[in-house]
C-alpha cells in the first residue's frame, strides 16, 4: 500500500468509527432525555422510554455495530488491505 492510500485508509476508517461512535452516543442518551415525555405512553406493558432502552436501543446499536462492519470491511478491500 502507498503512503497516500494508507492515509486515506485511515481517515476514513476515523471519520466512520467517529461517525458510529456520535450515532451511537446519541442513540443511547435520546431515551433518558425524552424518557418523561414517552412514558405516558405503554407498549407491551412497559413504559415507552423503558421500551425503548432496554428493547429498542440495543437493537439499534448491534444494528449500527454490523452496519459499521460491512462498511469497514468494503473500505479495506477499496484499499487493499483486507485479509481474506
């Protein structure tokens, strides 16, 4: 790999996992700053805030996690520094 390649690859490999990490951060916090506002509402028996962290929250972030893989993995081979 070149200089300027592999200093590419790692900018972009910065710039997604900053990018993940923001998404995720924001993610988790948005259901304890709204929680009094979602919680006049029930699904499933729970609360919605209380639904939302303990059900939807880690869905979306094992979704965001495998979403930051594949993109990971397609910028490697872009840069041909995939193990295969």
């Amino acid at each position: 790999m070149r200089d300027t390649s592999e200093t590419a690859w790692w900018r972009k490999t910065r710039q997604l996992a900053l990018a993940t990490l923001a998404g995720l951060c924001v993610v988790g916090v948005l259901p304890r700053l709204v929680a009094g506002l979602l919680d006049r509402r029930a699904v499933l028996g729970l609360p919605l805030g209380t639904f939302l962290a303990v059900v939807a929250v880690p869905l979306v972030m094992l979704i965001a996690i495998f979403a930051f893989t594949a993109r990971q993995r397609g910028l490697d081979r872009g840069h041909h520094v995939s193990e295969d």
